[in-house]
C-alpha cells in the first residue's frame, strides 16, 4: 500500500511539473490551447483535443511520451524542459 501512495503522489508531481512547464511554453509562444493543437496537428498528423491540452497542463492526465514528444517538438523546447524541476 505505502508503495502505490508513494507512486501515485510521484506522478501527481510530475503531472505538476509538466503542466506548469508546458503552459509556459505556450505561452511564451504566444499561443492559446486550441492554436498549440493545431500546431500539432499541421506538424506531425496528431489529433488533440485542446481539452486534453488543458487537462495536461491542470495536471490531469499524463501524455505518452509519444505525445509527450510531439508536444515538445511542436513548443521548440525539449522533453527535459518540460520535466525540469527548475
């Protein structure tokens, strides 16, 4: 039991973490939800919701890392920017 409360409060932190980072990115480019799904979308053929763009970024659902990466591509930073603790 303690190593599932250990493991779901570790996720829920870097949820936090890459929500937080990745709004800043986006908005450091000067785009809104929709326009960053968009971005995805005409740069690497993937379809997302700007709902899930925003749950992300509440820290509500953690991406696969595939779509973790077309985000990061789509942003110009890298996956380790988004998962910096800064």
């Amino acid at each position: 039991m303690a190593k599932e409360e250990a493991r779901k409060r570790i996720e829920a932190e870097i949820s936090c973490i890459l929500g937080e980072n990745m709004r800043k990115a986006r908005r450091l480019r000067q785009l809104n939800q929709r326009q960053l799904a968009d971005k995805i979308y005409s740069d690497h053929g993937c379809k997302l919701d700007e709902k899930y763009i925003g749950h992300i970024e509440q820290g509500r659902r953690m991406p696969s890392l595939y779509t973790l990466k077309l985000i990061s591509l789509s942003l110009g930073v890298s996956l380790s920017d988004l998962l910096n603790e800064n």
